[in-house]
C-alpha cells in the first residue's frame, strides 16, 4: 500500500491502477534522503543501487516489457520530479526497452 494511505481509500480516492513497491525506494533511503541526510545525488545513486536486486531488477525488465508494446505512466506522489524517485525508475526502464 502506498505509504500513509488506508487500504480502504485506494478505490474511493482513485489512486492509481497498479502499485508496485518493489521499485519504491527503501523506507530508509526515502527517510535519510526526506531527512537531508542524503543528497539528491547520493539518493539517486542508493536507489539505482537498491533496483539492481534481482526481484526489482526482474520487476523493471517487465515494465520495459509492457512498455515496448502500450504507453505506461509512472506516478508518485513526490510534488516534485526531479527530487522523486520516479525520475531514476523511468531512466532505468528506458534503458531496458
């Protein structure tokens, strides 16, 4: 589930149509990094880092696979996308594609 949503408002609010957190960063980068912990540089680089483990990385080669033959959006809730994780996973499937 999306992190600090309800289960039950996942169809009420529309939110999205798959949920795929096995390509959401780690609830510990995600902290260190909302934390200043981490530069968006490092966060990227950790992130990159956590998808090149075989169940992300399988999950990420499908993606690329459905996207070879239909559009797929990628969405997140980050108000900004060049601070979002979003930014790396869409880098990641194109390079698969």
């Amino acid at each position: 589930m999306p992190r600090g949503v309800r289960k039950s408002e996942y169809a009420k609010r529309d939110l999205f149509d798959v949920w795929l957190p096995l390509v959401a960063p780690s609830r510990e980068l995600l902290k260190s990094y909302n934390a200043g912990k981490k530069t968006a540089t490092q966060f990227f680089r950790a992130y990159k880092s956590e998808m090149k483990q075989p169940t992300a990385r399988h999950t990420i080669e499908l993606l690329a696979a459905i996207a070879r033959q239909t559009p797929i959006a990628i969405g997140c809730y980050c108000e900004d996308e060049s601070r979002c994780h979003r930014k790396a996973l869409i880098e990641l499937i194109r390079n698969e594609i």
